[in-house]
C-alpha cells in the first residue's frame, strides 16, 4: 500500500468533483474546491474521520469494499477504480456493475436535442430520456424503476411490442440484445442486478430461454427500424448508438431521413408529446 500516493490521489479526485456531479446541492460558498471529505464520506458509506485519515496518509489498509464505495462516490471511471485499488496493495477485479449515474453533459445533450434520445447502461436499464423519447416508445416516467429495462419490456411484454415494431423486427432486437446481455454477464459477473434480471427473463421467457441457450456474444450497433405509433403512424428511423465508453453506457437516438413524412412525423411527436398517449 502506498499511502501517500493513495492519499494524494483520493484529495485530487475528491477536488475535482463538483456538487453537480453527484446529485448535491451547492449550497453556500464553500472554502475548498470540489466536494467536501464529509460528503465523500456519506457518498462512500463511510465514517467521515476513516476517510480523513486516508486522505491524509495515515489511514489503515482500506478493504475491497471500502474502495469498491470510494470509486462510486468519486465516480471513477474503470481506468482510475483499477489505480485505486493498486494504490491500496489490492489487485483491481471485475467491476461490481455497470454506472447508473449519466454525466451531466449527456443529460444537457439530451434537453437540446430535437430528435428521440435515451440513455442505456450495459443492462440495457433506461437511465435518462428526453421528452420525444418518451412520445415515440413509451413513458418511462409511469414505469416504476424496475420497469425501466428495455428487456424487460420486450420479452416480458412482448405482446405490446410486436404491435408497435412489427415481428421481424422485434425478432432481430431480441436476438441483438440477448447476444448484448451475455457479453454483459461476464464483464459484470458480480452484480446481483444483472444476475437477477437473467434470472427473470430465462423464468418468464420461453423466448429468451432459447436465444439464451445459444451462447452468442456480441454488442448491438445501429440498425434501421420501423415504428408503427398509434397517434402518428408509421415512423422509418435510424437507431444510432454513440458510446460512453467510461461509464459503459449507450446514447441511442432515434432519427429520421429530413424533409421525409417520417421526419415530419417525428417532429409532430414533439408537439404532441404523451398528452394523448394511454
């Protein structure tokens, strides 16, 4: 364990967060730059005093578990949890799970956009979506968390998606998907969010068992779909896929050729939004 090191690391870390960053308020003019040890602490589910003292050398030997929560509180990404954990005198392992927190640029793109966007994590969780997302596919913001998995929706409520996407397109996704997830599992074999929701959709999906029992690997990129929305018809879209590669997440955006009834159709969903949707 390098100490020093590992001190001098947590303090940079710790300054170069902003309260923005981890859902915090600003609050009054504050005296050091960045977050305060306090609010790392509370983040990383620690003592205040136990984080002190590792950021000012003196602290014991942190566990796997303590610096698996000092990585999410200081949201490093997978490069910078590695560091940490070498400085500690631990060998870095998988990591627990895919990031549920999406940067706040990202979320700022999302607002200004005038075309359907979400954001997926490697589970394929529905993290932030804007408002035309919300009109085209569903309204994520009735689902409970839970609920707000794209998998889910598709080979648990299968039904409701083959009306609006067709079967042969509903067929492919399922296969790009399925593919996606395991690829998913082994980079994520720790996390019980993960393991869970193989668990229910081998349970709940004959469908999903079969493409399951296939063993393919392989990460979904763009693709064209059609849409069939029940207030604006028939929409032809280009899904494109823009990575977040440190946060493992996924913008899909959803866009249409311009001046087409399609593009029209979309920019009619703008204007509509859920008002009309059941």
């Amino acid at each position: 364990m390098d100490r020093g090191q590992l001190a001098e690391f947590l303090r940079l870390r710790r300054e170069a967060l902003q309260p923005a960053d981890v859902g915090l308020p600003a609050g009054v003019r504050r005296r050091t730059p960045g977050l305060r040890r306090e609010e790392v602490a509370s983040l990383a589910t620690m003592s205040a005093d136990y984080y002190t003292r590792l950021e000012q050398g003196r602290g014991p030997r942190p566990s796997r578990p303590v610096l698996t929560g000092l990585a999410r509180a200081l949201r490093l990404n997978d490069d910078q949890r590695d560091h940490l954990f070498r400085l500690a005198g631990e060998q870095p392992g998988p990591s627990p799970g895919p990031p549920r927190e999406v940067r706040i640029g990202v979320l700022r793109m999302l607002e200004r956009l005038d075309v359907p966007g979400l954001v997926l994590d490697a589970k394929y969780d529905v993290l932030a979506w804007n408002p035309m997302a919300a009109a085209l596919l569903t309204d994520f913001s009735a689902l409970p968390v839970k609920e707000r998995n794209l998998l889910r929706l598709r080979f648990l409520h299968g039904d409701r998606q083959a009306d609006r996407f067709g079967e042969s397109a509903t067929r492919d996704f399922a296969f790009e998907t399925a593919a996606d997830l395991r690829a998913a599992t082994a980079k994520y074999p720790n996390d019980p969010a993960l393991a869970l929701l193989v668990s229910e959709l081998l349970a709940g999906s004959p469908e999903f068992a079969e493409i399951w029992s296939l063993h393919e690997v392989s990460r979904q990129q763009s693709m064209c779909q059609t849409i069939f929305h029940p207030e604006v018809g028939r929409i032809d879209v280009i899904c494109e896929v823009l990575v977040v590669p440190e946060r493992d997440q996924r913008v899909i955006l959803y866009t249409a050729e311009p001046g087409s009834p399609s593009d029209q159709a979309v920019r009619l969903l703008g204007v509509i939004g859920t008002q009309s949707m059941s």
